[in-house]
C-alpha cells in the first residue's frame, strides 16, 4: 500500500471561503482523482478515515470539501433553498475543481452527495464515473419518516453538542439545511429527473438493504435512468452509511469500478 500525505486549503466564493482537503499517495496509479460529497450533515472531517485509506488503497489522490455552511467552510448566511442540489453542481463545484486544480475526476457521494453528484456528472462531462452511496433519488416516504425521527432526536442537548462539534456555530443552521428543506411542501416533489438522463459516464450505486432513509428504488431508479453503463450493488445487513460500516467492501466495489 501506498504511504500517504495531506494538503489544505481555502477557496473564495461568492458568501464566504469553502474548505478543502486532499490526499495524495506515493506514486498515484490514477490520473484522475476521487473527489467525495459529503451528506446533509457531513463535512471533511465525518469521513474520518475513509478518505486516507481510499487513497492508500487503491493508491489515488482523494478529495473532499466543506459545502458553504458546513465543516470548517464559511457560515453561509443565506436561508436554504431547495434548489441546493442542483446549485452545488452549478456554481460550488467548478470554484473547487479550479482551486484543486483537477481536469477529469470521479464522484463517491454519500446521501444527499450522491444526488449531487448525479447533478455535476450530467452538466460536466470531465466527470469520467459516478460511486453513488445511498443516494436519494426522490423524496420517498422512508426519507421522511427516518427525517422526521431525526428531528425529534436532536431536540436532546447530547445529539446537538455532537452536531456543535463538527460544525461549531453553523450546527443550527446545517440541521435547518436538512429538515426544513427536506420536508417542505416545495420540496416533495424534487427528484432527479431533470438531470439523470444526461448522465453518459458510468455510474456505481451502492445502498445498504436495512437503509433508514431510502429504500433500493432509489439505486434502482438510478440505475435504469442514466444514460451511460449502470451498475447497482445492494450491500447485505448494511445501513445508511456503507462506507463506515462495510469499508472494505466498498473500497473494493470502488476497486473494481475503475
């Protein structure tokens, strides 16, 4: 396996500063990097290990990033909007393909990242494969049901103190970007739909069977709307977070589908 360093850095948009991490092994096999997305309450640092032994693993360079609002990014002073998805892949993504200095490039997203992903893949064909993990694809009754017990969750003192620890003064605001959005009327009818056709890479679509927010017709739905070759994997007694609770397996999937 190959030893791996890490970089750092800052990139100005419009709103504030977006924080980036890279990983960089010894002699990368790949040319193009993997670049991660993270999920509605994620950041840089809840991909914990994961990014480093990506790296080391299958010896690429790995990228991931703070959204506007999240992590160790800016405050984003703006009310969330339930374009967001599509406004990720739109103006966010290329300030930080630039910053990072990358031409062609994988997307692993997790969750909401995953639908992302599908949104910057279909407008930016330098992205040369698509790792969906959990990803939604409409808004699905289980989706709400898992949000809505989320929310009573975090109306204990504990539950957001670990929210504060990760995103400091922006926790309120990163739980606000999820429930609010995601179970307003606006929002109920968002899929998608209007991009996924225009998806012509390959794509992977990991989703664990005892998932709690999505149930396999989202990897499904992806899967049979794409343009370009599919492939879906269901991962057995796995939940929402694959990457966390079947590592091995899931960088081995990724191992393949390169």
């Amino acid at each position: 396996m190959s030893s791996v360093t890490s970089k750092e850095l800052l990139v100005d948009v419009e709103g504030g500063s977006i924080y980036i991490k890279k990983w960089i092994p010894d002699n990368p096999k790949y040319t193009s990097p993997i670049v991660l997305m993270h999920d509605s309450l994620g950041c840089v640092d809840l991909w914990r290990n994961f990014p480093e032994q990506l790296a080391r693993s299958l010896s690429c360079v790995v990228i991931a990033y703070d959204r506007l609002g999240f992590g160790r990014s800016s405050v984003n002073k703006n009310i969330p909007s339930v374009n967001f998805i599509w406004d990720e892949a739109d103006f966010y993504f290329p300030h930080i393909k630039s910053a990072a200095q990358f031409s062609s490039y994988y997307l692993f997203g997790h969750s909401v990242g995953g639908a992302m992903s599908i949104g910057i893949a279909a407008v930016d064909k330098e992205c040369i494969g698509v790792i969906t993990e959990s990803a939604q694809a409409f808004v699905e009754e289980l989706t709400i049901e898992g949000i809505k017990e989320a929310e009573i969750l975090f109306k204990l003192p504990e539950q957001m103190e670990r929210l504060n620890k990760w995103h400091g003064n922006k926790a309120r605001w990163v739980l606000s970007a999820w429930i609010d959005v995601w179970l307003s009327s606006e929002f109920s009818s968002w899929s998608l739909q209007p991009r996924i056709n225009k998806v012509t890479c390959p794509v992977l679509a990991l989703h664990g069977d005892k998932d709690e927010y999505g149930s396999n017709a989202f990897p499904d739905y992806i899967v049979s709307n794409v343009a370009g070759k599919s492939t879906m994997i269901i991962l057995k007694n796995c939940g929402h977070v694959p990457h966390k609770e079947k590592m091995d397996d899931v960088i081995n999937h990724i191992r393949l589908f390169l």
